[in-house]
C-alpha cells in the first residue's frame, strides 16, 4: 500500500529566528553604522568561517564553560568534531596565527559581525542563533589604553543607534600571579557553604570557582554579597593596569560602574572584564575583556589581546522596547511604470539602461493596470513615475511624472537621464 505522506508544516528552529524584509533596513544601518564606527577606530574588518575545529573551543573559550559543555552545536566528522561558532574571539585568535597577523603593524584592530550559535534555552534577548558585532585589539604590550579604546568602540557604535543611558559594568578579575590566591580565598569562603550551592556551583567549586560569583540561582546570589572582593586580591601589576584604564574611562567620560562580582562565562580572560547595559533592560549588550595569554596558549608568541563583542539581535530588541525612533526608511526609487504588451516587452532592456546610468527604479512588469502601478508608486514615496505606454515605446520616448503635483512631461528616452535628473533637482 503507498505510505499516506502527512503534510508538514516547517518552522525555523527554536530560538533560531529569519530576519524579514521589513526588518532589514535597520540591520543595514546597523551594519553600516558599524562600518563607520570601525572605519574611525582604524579596526580591519575580518570575516571567519561558521565552522572550526571543536578542540579550537575547547582549548580558549574553557572545556568547563557552559558555552563548550552544554550550548555548542557539534557537528561530527571522520576528522573529528566541528563546531558551529558560538563566539568569535578563538576564530580571530586562530586566524590572526595562521595567517600571521603578527607581522602587520602592531597593534593589529580587527572587527566581525555575523552569526553565532549556542544552544541555549531561549528567551527574552537569548537566542540560539545570534549576531555579534566584535572589536579585537592584539599588540605586543598590555596597554590599558587598548582596553579605553575597545570600551569607546562599543559605546560610540550603541550610542550611534540612538540607545541611550548606558553604563559600562567593569571589574578586574587579575592575571595569572594573582588570580591562584583569589581563588583559594572564595574556595575558601564557599566550601562550609556547599549545603546551600546550587548542582552547578558545586561542581564549579572544584572546576572554576570564580564562576560562582554571577551564578543565578536564588540559593547562591545571597551568598556572594559576603565573597571576598577580587580587587582586593589582585597584584600591582594588575592594579596599576586597572587604575589607569579607569582614569583613560573617565577621561572619555564613559559611563561606567565598577562591579564586583562580574567574572564572565569565559576561561580566557585576564585582568579587565566588563559588560555593558542599558537602563531598564535586564540582559547585557555585549561584553568583553582582556585576553593576554589565548594566542600563546594556541601556539603563538605572548600576545597580549583585549576586546568585546555586542549582540546585535538584542540591541534590535532594545530599540523595540525602548520605542527607539531610528528614523530609517528604505530609499525611495523611481517608480517604471509600464502600459502594454509592446512596452513591457522593451521596459526590461529600458530598465538595464537606467541601472547603467545609475538611475534606481522600481517596476511593476507583473501588473496590467496603469492605476494600480501609479497607487503603488505613491505608497512606495516615489518622487516621479517613469510611463512607459504603448505610443511611448513606438515613438522611443517616456513621460516623467512628478508624484507630489501630478504634472508630467513627454521626453525622448535618448534623453531620460538628464529629463530625470533635472526633475529631481
Ligand atoms: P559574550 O558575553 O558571550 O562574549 O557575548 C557577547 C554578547 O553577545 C552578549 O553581551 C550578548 O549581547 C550577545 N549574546 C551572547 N549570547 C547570546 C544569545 N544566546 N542570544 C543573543 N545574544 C547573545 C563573547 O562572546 C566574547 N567573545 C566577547 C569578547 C570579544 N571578549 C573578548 N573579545
């Protein structure tokens, strides 16, 4: 007997959203915007692959992160696991080594924007397909000044989609001298506390004790109000890196807290973290810190690197909520207005002239109607109907039609662009 097929209806995934027509005027001005605001920094732009070597994860991002034990899409292979990126500052770290990057002129600014993945629950501003906007810096020294100009980047980028009261959350989470006896004293701290830790604190006690400092849980967010303070704890080096990034901070007039208890998710961060918020809005916009030892710890020299990346599906989300007013409209064309089968048949060759001039129209050559076309235009804002009709195509010229008065003009087609340009001025 045949197998009845039942009819399914797909969806996109959970959490993985399309991003629709209407939508994409703002995702260009985000993306331009970006443009500028790297453009003025002096970051280069780089694109990497969606794919990379699992291992590559697991080494930078932490084998014991959420992000690599429980939210990365791996993909199986006979060569071993790939996986989906679900952040781009190990791909930047592997590129800047496998091409070299060393060998440009220190220090070397990149900047990305694209999708990422993690398999997270989803929610209000968490998605399981996303897309960052990142600034890297990686230079030959520790400067805090780097730390000033990645903070700026980010803000002057939010700030340009008109989203305001930000505060930059910053902590210093200290280096690789100071952060064993930090750890020791919360270890310390937490250890007669082990009854009240949530399953994921307890094993973070043993595996990564820091990460118990922004736990969640309703269990454990009392019990860090009494955990010692990391800036207590950091070295010299550490402070002295820190006071003068905060000084750079005040210097931009940033908007900035320090946060005590901010550690970020990830294992590759050394001295500077920082995170940043909008008022009103419980989930942060991005986040980022230094990384010094990541390019070492994958094979190359002591590189000292620091950067961040900003989720642009939840700063779409902010302007939503915030009923922020971006005023951006799609740009207005001419609209190419046809009558008849002898028209039509020449408008598209007609229509590959003007976008030779660099004249942007818009057609209608699936529709009959003049008037239907005509209303369209002016729902489109369109500043002059270009009609084409049937006399029109035989006696070769085209009546240009101003949308706003209604008056109209009779010009050969050898003569349109000027015709046009004159209207519009
Ligand atoms: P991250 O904090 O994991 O840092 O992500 C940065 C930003 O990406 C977040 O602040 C948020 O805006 C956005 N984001 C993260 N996960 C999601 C999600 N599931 N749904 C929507 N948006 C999300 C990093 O990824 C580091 N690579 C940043 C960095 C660059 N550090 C140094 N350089």
């Amino acid at each position: 007997m045949p197998r009845i097929s039942k009819k399914i209806i797909f969806k996109s995934l959970k959490g993985m959203h399309d991003i629709l027509p209407a939508n994409q005027v703002l995702w260009d001005k985000m993306r331009q915007n970006l443009r500028e605001v790297a453009g003025f920094y002096n970051f280069l732009r780089i694109d990497m692959p969606l794919l990379e070597d699992a291992q590559l994860f697991e080494k930078s991002t932490g084998q014991d992160t959420d992000i690599v034990e429980k939210q990365m899409f791996v993909v199986k292979s006979s060569r071993g696991d790939m996986a989906l990126r679900p952040e781009g500052t190990p791909s930047v770290a592997r590129a800047y080594l496998q091409h070299g990057l060393s060998h440009l002129a220190q220090p070397v600014k990149l900047y990305y924007e694209g999708p990422m993945f993690r398999r997270e629950q989803p929610q209000a501003g968490r998605l399981r397909q996303f897309h960052q906007a990142g600034f890297e810096i990686v230079s030959s020294a520790d400067d805090p000044v780097y730390d000033a100009q990645v903070m700026v980047a980010c803000v002057r980028f939010i700030e340009s989609l008109k989203i305001k009261d930000l505060s930059i959350r910053i902590n210093s989470i200290g280096c690789k001298v100071c952060r064993p006896s930090y750890r020791k004293k919360l270890v310390d701290y937490y250890k007669p506390l082990t009854k009240s830790l949530c399953d994921d604190c307890t094993r973070r006690l043993r595996t990564n004790p820091l990460r118990l400092l922004d736990c969640k849980n309703d269990n454990c967010q009392p019990l860090r109000g009494s955990a010692p303070i990391m800036l207590d704890s950091i070295c010299a080096n550490c402070s002295k890196h820190f006071k003068t990034l905060l000084e750079y901070v005040e210097d931009l007039k940033l908007p900035y807290a320090l946060d005590h208890h901010l550690v970020r998710g990830l294992d590759y961060y050394t001295k500077t973290v920082f995170e940043i918020f909008t008022e009103g809005i419980d989930f942060a916009l991005g986040g980022g810190g230094r990384y010094d030892y990541l390019i070492e710890m994958l094979g190359g020299r002591h590189s000292p690197a620091v950067g961040a990346a900003l989720g642009l599906d939840r700063l779409v989300e902010v302007i939503r909520l915030k009923d922020v007013n971006l005023r951006v409209k799609p740009k207005t064309k001419i609209a190419f207005v046809h009558v008849g089968n002898l028209a039509k048949q020449k408008s598209l060759a007609l229509i590959e002239e003007l976008r030779e001039a660099k004249i942007d129209v818009i057609d209608f050559l699936g529709k009959e109607s003049l008037n239907a076309q005509l209303s369209m235009a002016n729902k489109l804002g369109a500043p002059l109907s270009l009609i084409f009709g049937q006399k029109e195509a035989l006696e070769e010229d085209i009546i240009i039609r101003d949308m706003k008065t209604g008056s109209q003009e009779t010009v050969p087609l050898k003569r349109i662009v000027k015709g046009i340009k004159r209207k519009l001025k």
